[in-house]
C-alpha cells in the first residue's frame, strides 16, 4: 500500500469510527480535547503503519485500540489519577497484551456501551453553554469525523475562525466541568432540543446556503442526515427525533429538482416531481410514522415533517393539500411560535385561501426585529403583491429582498423577479395612459377575432396536422413517460370556444371586468373536459398566474408578456414540454378571444419546437440473452422482462395484471382497463407458474416488502396471500436499469421502454407487418409503428 492509499483508508475509516473513537476516550480521560488528540495520535500511528504492515482486517478496532492505549499511557504519567483510573492502569500494565480485544474488554467493563458513549458525546458537543457556531463545528469535528477545512469549506468561513470556535469550545467544556453524560429529567429534553437544533442547523445550511454562488451544499445535507439517523437509532423512544429524521429526509428527496440547468433556484411548486427520490421520500414516511409511535404531543419537527409529507404525497402541485398544510402551520405555530413559522404560515394561507389572506399576515411581520435581515419576508411579499396585480410595489419588495440576501443564486433571481414586475408595471401605465386609444385597439381586436371564427383562414389556429400527430402519439407518450393532457392539446379549439362562449356568457361577466385569474376558472370549469387534460391546462394557466397576477385584467395581458413568462418557465425545456403548455396557451387565447376579452395572437410569439421522433435504437439481442441467462436474476425480474419483450406490450399493462386475469394454459393475461390481451412466449409460459405458487388473486408482480400502516396501498393493489402491494413503475425500472448498466455504453442502464421498442423493432426485421405488431402490442394506430416498420400510405395500396 502506498502511502496515499494509506491516507485514503484512514480518512474514510475516521469518519465512520472517529465518533465512537472519541466517545470512548471522553468516557477514559474525562476531557474532550484530550480525547481529541489521543484519537489523533492513533491516526498517525495508522498511516506510520499501515503502508508497511497493511490495512486491519477490522481498522475501526485497531484504531480504538490504539488510542486507547494512548490514553492508558496518559493516565500513567499523571499523578492525578482516581481510584478507578489508577485501578485501570494496573489491571492493563499486570494483564498480558492479548490484543485489541483485551483493551476493548477492561476499557468497556467500565460502564456503558459504545453506542451510549456516542450519545453522551452528542450532549457533550451540543451543550448550551457553547455558542450555536461552536456547537456546530464541534459536532461536525466530533460527531462528523470532519477536518477543519472540511468545515470551513462547507460554512464559506476560514479555516482559522473553524479551528478558534473548536479549541474555544473544548476549553469552555473543560472550564465549566461539563459531565460526560446523557442528562435525565427536564434537562434531557432542554439538551435534546440543543442537538436536535444543531443537526437541523446543519441541513438547512447545505439545503439552501447563506452565502456563496451554489444553493445548495449536499456534502452538509449528507452529513446531517447521517447524524439524524445515528442519533434515531441511540433514541429510539424520542418522537421529535424520528419527525427530524423524516423531515430532512422528505426534504432531501426534492434536492434534485431544486435547481435548473444552469443552477438557478427552482420554487416547489414549479419543480419536475418526477425528479423527486422515491427511496428518501418512502424512508421520510418511515420515520414519520416511527415518530407517531413514539406517542406524547406533537413537537416542531413531527409537525414539520407532516408539512413536508403533504408536499410529498401529491403528485402534482394542483393536488397539494394546503387547506390541510395551513391548518398543520397553525399547530407549528403554537408551539414554535417564531416569526419564521408565521412567515411559513402565511405563504400556506395564500396558496390556501388566496394572496390578500397570506399578505394580510405578512404584513403583521413587518416590525418583527427578528425579520430585518432576512431576505424571504420581502421576497414572500413581492411574490403576493405580484399575485394581487401590485407590480410596482412587487418590484420594490423583490429588490429589497435582493440587497438582503448573500446567496448569488437567489440574488440573481430575486432581481430577475423585480425587472419582470417592472416591465408590467410600465406597459400597465402606458395601457393607462392610451385610454380610448386602448379600448378601440381592444375592439378592433374583438372584431378580428369574430371575423376569425367565421372565417377559418384568417384564424390563427394549429396546423392540423401538427395536432394529428400529437393525437396519434399521445397514447404512447402517456405510457412510457406518464404524462398526462397530450391528447387534450389535440382537441379542436373550435369546438372548446364554442362550449366555452355558451358557458361564460351565462355567467354573465362582463368583459371588462375579467381577470386573468377568473378567466382561467370559467376555462377550466366548463363542462366535457378531461380530468388528464383539465390538468394540463391548468399546470400552464397556473404558471400565469404567478408571474403576471391572479387580478391583472386579461385585457392588460399582451402577447409580449406571454412570451417572457415561456422564456422564464420553459425556455430550456424539451420540444414536446414547450409545445403542450404553447398548446393549452393557444386553447385558452381563442376561448377568450371568443368572448371579445383578449387578443386572439397572445400565442403568436410562440412558435412550435420539433420534437426528435426518431426511431429507438434497439438493445442488441445478444446482450438481452445474456440477461436472461443470468443465473443470479430473480424469479420475479426473470418473468417481467421476459413478458415485456415477448409481449411488446408497456410496462404498466404488465404490471396492472392479476393472477386471477390470467390463462396459463393460453399463454396471455386480460388487461381488463385496456381490453387488451397480453401474449407470451414459451420462455415467459416456463416462469409465471413458478412466480404464482399457491396464489390464487391479487397482483401478479408483488413489492419487495409489505407496506407500512401510513403506506397502505388500495385492496386491488393488495395481495390477500402475502400481504404485499402490486411492484411500482419506478421500482421496477430502477431494477432493470440496475441489472443493465454492464451492458449499456453509456453505463445508466436501459430502461422498460426501450426494452418494449426493442422487441418491436426485432419482429420488425424479423418480417412482422404493422397489423401484426398492433395486435401483439396493443398500439392503437399503425402510424406509431413507423419508426419499425414500413406503414404504406394510401397512394402505395394496389387496388
């Protein structure tokens, strides 16, 4: 081993063993700075070592041993020993050496276990007699295993200033005599809350950085993280630990969509939630749900939690509970009444209840000496101001916001903000100014949009054939991607302004008067639309209406302001992501537009994006035999795959199948919410009796595990014989990208689709015509199938 091995070897091991090393010392020597350097004489002593005699079979060990030796050898040369000290000196001097084993078994007959002294060095490193900067440098050196300029690198702050807090902070232990203990009574829970703020400290600091030009420090959040788990498992029984672990988890889970491509600041509800960790979100409930067991009232961090779960459990930002999550803030605020929560609370009310009821409260903040500096009250403010149409006010809130915050990331977008509220500020005054100028234009454009209607050609509408390809791929789209409203972009928007119009004027608003925000409500409300489509719409119309205001007059909005918001929301998005919020933009304009409140172009700006439909390039089919003859594949992956590439058909249809829909004999399955039959093959025909044992209903891919009581899933879903719920999508991709990534060049794995698109491009050079692969696979219209084989237009067919 050479010696930069050596280094890389003990680091990894100190930061997974330093805790349990120190705590051990503090309990011998009774001094944590002492502890401190004995450890560390144990780690020169390892990389002295180790590139000669090579690396322990259990480093962890040697390296207490060590230090424990050290620390042996320490309470010899002083004269103040205890009578217990002096007694394990003499047992460890009179004993033979048999090894690191022997030392472990006088040391530890002492008291305790080494969990316990992790503990008592998590209430020693976060005692209140310490500052909050001190705690959280001690904690991370000690707890962490974290160099100084690890710590000083994560916080921005030089590696002197990390270095004077911890040696500070050992003298203060030292000076006021601080016992290396877990307290009882009222001061454990005194000294829990310390550890607990620290550990939260930590995470919020990597989770949303104070300074610098990164948001985020994921480094801190994995530190946190892992310290909230350690100390879940030495606190079993403590309820507000468990909601910490879990909210930190549930909040970890979104670090992904938090940022955009070029790192800017991504807000909640405008993330891709199909970039959200189901693994951390599934251990978030976890330990939600251990925090519920745990009994006794519900504390901050529970209830935070909770909070956190509602965000969690929605699939999309429409579906978020805020009623719920308000009335879950007005509990946090009772029992961590802070300006912070009431801040929080207000942004919930707002969402909830509409923006005058979130500023109503935000304004009660505004004297609030604990909120001067900090930059999110004017930011919370801005953002309801803009919502109510109160641009100027808006822009100033947001610069102030700006001047307050350290972090480049949000400077720059909170700047962005206030130039948006400025320009509509300034096109508002003009649109003032113009006056009956103004409302002639607007007239004029009424007319022009009636003439429209009447006449086809001069209506700026979609090529139609742009909509017949969306509507032919929309099925496909829906399966592989699961997104929903495609096809309900290729409704014609002839027909939804004319259901629109018949709606609306019984309603009886007059033109004038209609906002952005009440026009999106009638477009929305009226009656025939999908649920999927519904939704689609209202994702983009959403969007809208937070940047340009719930209550600016749709007449105000200009087809110029359209096109910033695109730019700002989706500019960098992919081609079929543009194109269905154009789609739901350019519905919305022409029911509007019917109805004389708008200008039928506010979509004209925006042109359509291709979008890529070339062929998939299939998995090679000497690397799918080698999968399936791997002999470490399970039963339960053997059989899926196989029945996706023997049946062609989408993954989602495979795993929606029951044991009770199918025919073993006739070698396919019912898809009963398709009326679709899957068809297998003698290699899937070998495997399904072995996968269905005894079972006789229920799902037919079953999870890993049973679910938890917070995660029960529906009784369709439900297996009656095992207990256990119906294999997801994602679990499933996640396992055949795992078991894939050998064989992909690229390294990522393949996914469940391109294993479908594989299988029909095989049958595709095998000879199979577009008749026969729609039969087999279920696709509704033979122009999806021309990536694989050859579909003849009408002018090839002979008569």
């Amino acid at each position: 081993m050479t010696s930069l091995d050596a280094h890389r070897v003990v680091d990894a091991v100190w930061k997974m063993e330093s805790a349990r090393i120190v705590a051990g010392l503090v309990r011998m020597v009774g001094d944590v700075g002492l502890a401190e350097e004995l450890a560390q004489d144990a780690v020169l002593a390892a990389l002295e070592q180790w590139p000669e005699a090579g690396v322990p079979d259990n480093p962890g060990a040697w390296l207490m041993a060590v230090a424990k030796r050290r620390a042996v050898d320490h309470l010899r040369r002083e004269e103040r020993l205890d009578r217990g000290q002096e007694q394990l000196a003499h047992d460890l001097a009179t004993r033979p050496d048999d090894g690191e084993r022997d030392v472990d078994d006088v040391v530890n007959a002492l008291d305790g276990e080494v969990g316990d002294d992790v503990l008592r060095l998590m209430f020693v490193s976060c005692h209140p007699v310490l500052s909050t900067e001190a705690r959280v440098a001690l904690t991370l050196r000690l707890i962490g295993g974290l160099r100084t300029d690890e710590i000083a690198r994560a916080f921005l702050v030089s590696e002197s200033a990390v270095a004077q807090r911890i040696v500070r902070a050992k003298r203060a232990l030292a000076d006021a005599h601080v016992p290396f203990e877990v307290p009882s009574g009222p001061d454990r829970a005194a000294r829990l809350s310390s550890v607990l703020e620290v550990i939260y400290l930590v995470f919020n600091e990597g989770y949303s950085a104070t300074a610098g030009d990164d948001l985020m420090r994921p480094s801190l959040c994995l530190e946190a993280l892992r310290l909230g788990r350690v100390l879940a498992e030495l606190a079993p029984d403590e309820a507000e630990v468990h909601g910490l672990v879990a909210l930190m988890e549930l909040q970890q889970s979104r670090s992904a969509a938090r940022t955009g491509p070029s790192g800017e600041p991504v807000v909640l509800h405008e993330q891709n939630r199909g970039r959200w960790d189901p693994l951390l979100i599934r251990r978030g409930f976890a330990a939600l749900l251990r925090a519920r067991q745990a009994g006794g009232p519900l504390g901050p961090y529970v209830l935070q939690a909770a909070i956190a779960a509602c965000h969690a459990g929605a699939a999309t930002p429409e579906e978020t509970d805020w009623p719920q999550i308000a009335a879950l803030y007005e509990a946090l605020v009772r029992v961590l009444p802070t300006p912070v929560a009431q801040l929080n609370r207000a942004v919930a009310l707002a969402m909830a209840y509409g923006p005058r009821a979130g500023l109503t409260l935000v304004d009660t903040l505004n004297g609030e000496p604990a909120l001067k500096g900090y930059h999110l009250l004017p930011a919370v403010r801005g953002d309801l101001l803009a919502r109510l149409g109160r641009h100027d006010e808006a822009r100033t809130e947001f610069e102030r916001a700006a001047s307050l915050t350290r972090n480049s990331a949000e400077r720059a977008v909170l700047l962005r903000r206030a130039a948006t509220c400025a320009r509509t500020a300034e096109e508002a005054r003009k649109a003032e100014e113009a006056g009956t100028v103004e409302e002639a234009r607007k007239t004029k454009d009424g007319q022009e949009a009636r003439e429209g209607r009447e006449n086809p050609k001069a209506q700026t509408a979609r090529d139609p054939r742009e909509a017949l390809d969306e509507a032919a791929e929309a099925p496909d789209q829906v399966a592989d991607t699961g997104t929903a409203g495609t096809a309900g972009e290729a409704r014609d928007e002839a027909e939804e302004a004319r259901a629109a119009r018949d709606e609306a004027g019984a309603a009886g608003t007059a033109g004038a008067a209609v906002t952005l925000g009440r026009a999106m409500t009638l477009f929305l409300t009226r009656p025939g639309l999908s649920a999927d489509t519904m939704r689609s719409y209202r994702q983009t119309l959403t969007r809208l209406c937070r940047h340009l205001g719930e209550d600016v007059p749709l007449r105000d909005v200009t087809s110029h302001r359209i096109a910033e918001v695109f730019a700002a929301a989706w500019g960098t998005a992919a081609g079929a992501t543009w194109n269905r919020h154009r789609g739901a933009l350019r519905s919305f304009a022409a029911w509007a537009a019917g109805h004389g409140w708008a200008a039928a172009d506010l979509a004209a700006p925006l042109d359509r994006r291709p979008e890529p439909r070339g062929r998939t390039r299939p998995i090679d089919r000497a690397r799918l035999e080698s999968l399936w003859e791997r002999p470490d594949l399970p039963l339960r992956e053997r059989a899926l795959w196989l029945l996706l590439y023997e049946s062609a058909a989408p993954a989602e249809w495979a795993l929606s199948l029951n044991v009770e829909d199918l025919d073993l004999p006739g070698m396919r399955g019912e898809v009963k919410a398709r009326g679709h039959w899957l068809r297998w093959q003698s290699g899937t025909a070998a495997l399904l009796p072995l996968l269905v044992g005894d079972r006789r209903r229920g799902p037919l891919f079953l999870a890993d595990r049973r679910p938890g009581p917070g995660r029960m899933p529906a009784a369709a879903d439900l297996c009656p014989h095992t207990g256990r719920g119906r294999l997801s999508y994602e679990r499933a991709e996640y396992l055949f990208k795992r078991a894939t990534a050998e064989l992909d060049s690229e390294g990522g794995g393949y996914t469940l689709h391109r294993l479908r698109h594989s299988r029909l491009a095989h049958l595709g050079e095998d000879g199979w015509s577009a008749p026969m692969l729609m039969s087999l696979s279920g696709h509704a219209s033979a122009r999806t199938l021309h990536g694989f084989v050859r579909v003849p237009r009408p002018a090839d067919t002979v008569a």
